[in-house]
C-alpha cells in the first residue's frame, strides 16, 4: 500500500479536496504492485499516470477521446517510462480480453449515455480478479460545492451544463445517485467489494474558482511563475514557494482548513460530491462474457 505520507505530498498543490480524497481512494483500491498492468481510462492530462509512476514500476497505458487531451497528457508524461497514450473511446477499447489488473474509471460516467456499455468495455479488458476503481459526481452534493446549480436544480428544476458557471454539471449527462451507480456496476457484471462517498464541507463555489477561473488562468499561462509553480500538479519534488504572500498558497491552506472536518467516507444520505466503488470482475470468469 503507498505510504499516506507520499500521496500527501504528491497532492500539495491541489486545490480540489474531493480530488485529493479520489486520489487517496483509488491508490487503496488499486494499490499498484510493480507487476501490475493498468489503464486510466479516460486518461485526462495524466495525473494518475504520473502519481502511479512516481510510486511503482507497473505498466500503464493512459487512453482518451479527446485528441486535444492526450496532446496535454503527452506534454505532461509521455516522456515516462513503460507508460503509452492511446486516442480509444471507453465504448470500444481497442485491447485484448483480460489485458489489465487494474482500471482507473474516474469522472467519466456521467459523461456517458450509456454508462452500462462502458462498464461492460471494462469488464471486458480486465483480467479476472482485476479490480475497478470508479468515482463519479453525487446527485446530492452540497450546496457550498456549487451555489448556483444547487440553487437553480431545487428552486427551478434548471441546471448549468456549460461555461464558466457549469460548476459540477460541467459537460454531464447525469450526476448519480448511490442505487443506481451501484446497480450500473453489478449490470455490467462486477462485484462490488466497497463503496465510499467524500467531501461534505468546502469552501463556497470552490469548484468554480478551481475549475472556471484558477484552470482557465493556469492553461493560458496567465499566472506569474510563483503561482504557477504552486499550483503545479505535475512536479512532485520541485521546490516548494513557501510564502505567506503567495495567494495560491494562502488558498490552499483555507481549503485544506476547510477539508479537515471531512471524513473519507461519510454517512449514506449525507451530501457529498463523490460517490466511489470498487468493483471487482469474478476469478474464473470467461474473459469474453459479459
């Protein structure tokens, strides 16, 4: 199991709790052995990749629809060793029958008109006894979270899907309750050996200054070096600005405040932005089923 204490200080810089407690989450479940082979699917700009290097030797392959994505992602850590990017879609992943030990399924489902088909497409790729780790957005998530959309979906049945002010709703389909995510899971034909849900308390719009604004600023360049630096998510052991005066440093020090009266798995009914489970593909099943 990787050691708290790294995943700590691979997630210094990160602003977003709840992807802080998705990182914590899926490193237990999936927990990379150095002969492990493991997709993150999709892929993003690599941040799982690079964690799951910086911690073991395993095999990873990192795969995205979107071109323009696994551009950043080459950028990012596509000069890392025994690591290859692929351009695939989860509907029809271009590998072999139990290729994977391991599948990284996060924020992607509710992404999906049909998340079952996906997950059947995961199932497929996995190696029985291989273990998926799937995190998505919950349907109940706090009204701190994203004011507006809380507002705008218990006032007028109304919602944001794009923009600066989409908030949680950003490109989605759906968010998820637990029942259905759970029956999604088991209809692709999983196990499921754990749930957890995370993250009740936060800072006010916090995901809209994460993502609408400190995102937008830090992809265009906009940001001085200092900043630039604290908020990087790639350079594990760069030096750290450690000044009072640096605002990304002070944000982070009144979110990670915040966080601290978060439990990595709360109460069912509670508000919460994730809703996590680990899902399992059944020893001695025909890898071609499903």
């Amino acid at each position: 199991m990787v050691d708290g204490e790294v995943l700590d200080h691979m997630t210094r810089n990160e602003a977003d709790m709840a992807f802080k407690r998705r990182v914590r989450t899926i490193f237990e479940w999936i927990d990379p052995q150095d002969d492990d082979f493991i997709l993150d699917i999709p892929c993003g700009r690599g941040f799982y990749l690079n964690m799951l290097r910086y911690v073991s030797q395993c095999r990873l392959v990192g795969a995205d629809l979107d071109s323009d994505v696994i551009r950043k992602a080459q950028a990012n850590v596509g000069h890392l060793p025994d690591l290859q990017l692929h351009h695939a879609s989860v509907y029809d992943l271009p590998y072999p029958d139990g290729t994977f030990d391991a599948v990284i399924l996060s924020e992607v489902l509710e992404h999906l008109e049909d998340d079952v088909a996906a997950l059947k497409q995961v199932w497929r790729v996995l190696k029985p006894g291989g273990v998926v780790a799937i995190t998505v957005p919950n349907a109940n998530y706090p009204f701190l979270w994203d004011p507006i959309n809380w507002t705008l979906e218990h006032g007028f049945n109304r919602r944001i899907r794009n923009g600066l002010l989409a908030g949680i709703w950003a490109n989605h389909v759906r968010l998820y309750q637990r029942d259905a995510l759970y029956m999604a899971v088991l209809d692709a034909g999983f196990i499921v050996e754990e749930e957890r849900a995370f993250t009740h308390w936060s800072f006010p719009f916090i995901h809209n200054l994460v993502y609408g604004v400190g995102k937008t600023l830090l992809e265009a360049g906009a940001l001085p070096d200092s900043m630039h630096k604290a908020a990087d998510r790639i350079q594990f052991d760069a030096p750290d600005d450690t000044s009072r005066f640096n605002p990304i440093r002070a944000g982070l020090r009144v979110f990670n405040w915040v966080d601290q009266f978060n439990r990595m798995d709360e109460p069912p009914g509670r508000s919460t932005v994730n809703l996590c489970i680990k899902g399992r593909k059944p020893h001695g099943t025909d890898s071609a089923a499903g």
